[in-house]
C-alpha cells in the first residue's frame, strides 16, 4: 500500500512539473515574439488616416477623378475655344519621264524634283454637343468625386470592424491568460489539499489537464490575434515592418437617439445616398446632351498654306527660259515684217524685239528662285469658310441615344429611391440591434460578477473541504464562459455601433 501511495505522488509530482513546464513554455513563446520585433502604437484614427494614403481599393476609385478633370477641361475648350492644326510635308521625285496618260512632262533633263508645303488651320463648331457637353462634363466630375467620397466612407467603415476585431482578439488573449493564471491557482490549491491528504490524487490530474487545456487556448488567442491584427494592416494597405500595439479604446453607452432622427441625417448627408443623387443628376446632364443632337451645327474655318519646288538641274530651268526668249524674240520679228508688208501697219508694231538672250541678272534670279526646298514657301492667300448643318434623318441613331439616355435616367432615379429606402431600414435595424446589444452588456457584465463570486466562493469551500473538485472546474468554465461571454457582448455592442454609424452615413462614437 505504501509502495502505491509513493508511485502515485511520483505521477503526481511529474504531471505538475509537466504542466509547469507547459505554461513557462507558453509564456517564454509569447515574450520571445514580443521581444523579436520593434512595437508600434496604431490608434483606429491613425489606421484610418494611413488607409486613405495606401489602400489600393480606395486609391483606384480616387484614380479615376483625373480622367473626369479633363472631361470638364474638354468641354470647356470645345465650348470657347477653336481647334488648330498645322501640316508639313517633303516629297522628293527621282529623275526620269513622267507621263499623264499619252502626255509626257519630261523630267530627265531636270533632274530630281523636290516639293514641301505647309498649312495651318482653325476650325470652330458650334452645336447641342457643345453646348450642353460642359454641363454633362461638370457632372459626371461631380459623380465622380461623390463616389470617391463614398469608397472613403466604406473604407474607413471597414478598417475600424477590423480595428475593433483586431482589438477583440487582443482581449481575447488576456482573458485566456487570465485564464492559465486561474487554473494554476486551482492547480496549487489542488496540489496543497493532495500534499494534506485531503484530496484524491485524480483532482490533481484533472486540475492539471485544464492548465494543459487554457495554455492550449491561450497559444490559439495569441495566434488569432497575429491574424487579425495582419488582416488590420492589409486593409489599412500597408505594412509597418513591426509588431502593432492598437491602443483606441472604446466606451459603452447608452443610445438616445431616435430612429427619425439618425434617418433624417442619413437621407441629408449620406455619402452613399449623395454619390447616388450626384449618379443621377449626370445622366440628367447626359440625357440633355442627347437631346442636342436634333440642334444644327455651325462650323467656322479658316487657314494659311504654302509650297515650295525646286528641281535639283537648275540649268534645265535657265535653259528652258533662253529658250522661251528665243522663241519670243522671233514671234516678235515675224509680227514686225508682217506689219511692215501691210498698207495699214498692225497697231503697235513695229515693236522692239530684243536680243533673245537671257541677261546674267535673269540667269540669277531664276537659280535663285529655285532654290527654295524646303523653306522658301511661296504663300497662299488666307481662306475661311462658314458652314450650317441641320440634321434632318440619320437612321433613327439620334432616337436610340436619347432613349439610351432616358433610361439611363429612370435606372438612376430608381436606384435613388432603392438607396433611400435601404437607408431608413438600415438605420433602423441598426438602431435597434445596438439597443439590444447594449441590454446584453449589461447582463453580461453582471453574470460575470456572479460567475467570479461564484468562483471564489468554491475555492474557498474545496479548500475547507466541502466541495469536491467537480464543483471547483464547474465553476472555473462557468467563470471563463462568463468572461468570454462579455468580451463578445462589449465588441457585439462597439460592432453595432459601426455598423449604425455606416448606417446613418457619420461618426455617431464619442471623441476619444
């Protein structure tokens, strides 16, 4: 029998080093990540403040107000500013015959021939699209903008749920280490009643396979706050390089607001509702530029051009012109004999023909001439135009656009009123959930209470020996459920309050 008592102390003594040896494990696992990595402090307005520079969803839907920018810049320049364009081209010809049709325009002798030119041009158009195309612009920058605020409401909606989930695991962790405290507690009270004889050795085994169950508890709190607290930083869209301390804290309150109230606010200054109302008023804007297109179109243009030539033989061209020169000066001798033969002379003959020869001045001014290529443009004269379209029938494509539009319309208009009514029930339910939420603190808050005097109160009747350990561990999960119960209750209570404030469109929580 002795021999029996002593093997039993001696299983006794190596599962209480065991669980001993758990918990220092547990406890040295947690300082060692601690101790690893800088800690950084991260208040909820922080998060929300480093999400609106480095969220990729909010950053893209904030992208996007560039293009509309422009749209309203477009259409104000289409509006009242004209349209100007400027051509320049250089064409060269290799030497050789060129022929149009049986006609030839030589080319051989000349060489290579060389053009360029130039033109410059206005043009101006008035018409329904301009006219009603800045307006339509100016909204659908509005739409635009109004999403954009609205991605930012929801942004901010969600980093503080993942905020507030983040700091519930954080809670979650000192609970379940309060937790290991309390079983150890229990397990030496056990130990102490088991050293005195007064205690079974099984109440020992079972006292230390709960401190074996809260350590593994406490390791899975402590890995679920790790993961929420990664899942923080993604949707804040960056990563501090460093272990995150979320230090915000959070009353609870009790509603008084009413439900006409916060939906009087919510269909004021909703950021979902106004980006809904500004969708609308652009596809009003649009469905009027639409309707433009039965307007007549006035277009006003105008331009300068030029051109150069120049052949790469200049000699052709001076032999072209002695040429030219003879020929005149024998035009002009054959009409003098004629006139000299006549009874009546011709009226202004005899005239002085000339020596048929090309001066050097002329010589140089025709070489000088050419060489023109590619800058010495010889300029055309100004010309402008005004023209009146008026459309009359294109197949029923005005028609299809404005219905396109007009629908377009409805559809918004429609889910103007959808958003509306999502609103009043949105609030409302989220009023009344926070209401309900806020009781079940209160009586959680109270069962806890109960639940730790309840616990003490049993320690202190296994001490004296008038529970059995059964009663001790019953009391121990009613305490630890109660704790848990509590900690959900308060983050049911602050989730609710997000959710209400997402609801009605504004922050509603008390300054921190």
């Amino acid at each position: 029998m002795r021999q029996r008592v002593t093997r039993m102390a001696d299983w006794e003594a190596g599962h209480a080093k065991r669980a001993a040896v758990l918990t220092a494990a547990v406890f040295l696992a947690t300082a060692a990540m601690a101790l690893g990595q800088e800690t950084v402090s991260l208040t909820l307005d922080e998060a929300i403040e480093l999400a609106r520079e480095n969220n990729p969803t909010f950053l893209s839907t904030q992208n996007n107000e560039a293009q509309f920018d422009w749209g309203v810049r477009q259409a104000t320049s289409n509006l009242i500013l004209p349209s100007f364009t400027a051509n320049a081209s250089a064409t060269y010809q290799a030497p050789g015959e060129s022929r149009i049709g049986t006609i030839n325009t030589g080319g051989v002798e000349r060489g290579a021939l060389y053009y360029s030119s130039f033109s410059i041009g206005g043009s101006y158009t008035l018409n329904g699209n301009t006219v009603f195309g800045l307006g339509s612009a100016k909204a659908d920058r509005n739409a635009a903008r109004a999403l954009t605020d609205a991605a930012e409401f929801l942004m901010e909606y969600g980093v503080t749920l993942q905020y507030m989930v983040a700091l519930r695991a954080r809670d979650r962790v000192d609970v379940a280490r309060r937790q290991v405290d309390s079983s150890l507690e229990n397990l030496e009270i056990v130990q102490a009643r088991v050293d005195a004889q007064a205690a079974i050795v099984m109440d020992a085994a079972a006292a230390q396979v709960q401190v074996g169950r809260d350590s593994v508890a406490l390791l899975q709190a402590e890995s679920a706050m790790r993961v929420e607290t990664l899942r923080l930083l993604e949707t804040v869209g960056l990563d501090l390089g460093a272990d995150v301390e979320l230090v915000s804290q959070f009353e609870v309150f009790r509603p008084s607001w009413t439900s006409t109230e916060l939906i009087s606010i919510a269909l004021e200054s909703h950021p979902g509702l106004t980006a809904v109302v500004a969708n609308e008023g652009a596809r009003r804007a649009n469905l009027q530029q639409a309707r433009g297109q039965y307007f007549p179109s006035v277009t006003l243009t105008g331009g300068w051009s030029g051109f150069t030539q120049e052949v790469a033989n200049g000699d052709f061209l001076v032999a072209n012109a002695e040429r030219g020169a003879a020929g005149a000066l024998a035009s002009c001798q054959t009409f003098n004999n004629i006139s000299a033969g006549l009874t009546t002379p011709l009226e202004g003959f005899p005239q002085q023909c000339g020596s048929g020869e090309l001066s050097t001045e002329a010589r140089e001014s025709i070489l000088g001439g050419n060489r023109s290529f590619p800058f010495g443009f010889t300029r055309q004269p100004f010309s402008a135009s005004l023209r009146l379209s008026i459309p009359i029938f294109n197949g029923f494509s005005r028609e299809r656009s404005v219905s396109q539009a007009s629908n377009q319309l409805e559809d918004a208009v429609y889910s103007r009123r959808a958003e509306e009514l999502q609103i009043r029930t949105s609030v409302t339910s989220a009023l009344d959930a926070l209401m309900t939420a806020f009781s079940v603190v209160q009586v959680e808050e109270r069962s806890r209470e109960v639940a730790a005097e309840q616990l003490e109160m049993s320690r202190t009747r296994y001490g004296l020996g008038a529970d059995n350990f059964i009663v001790l561990l019953d009391a121990e999960r009613t305490m630890a459920e109660g704790e848990r119960a509590y900690l959900d209750s308060l983050y049911s209570f602050y989730a609710g309050l997000a959710n209400l404030e997402n609801a009605v469109g504004q922050q509603l929580r008390p300054e921190e």
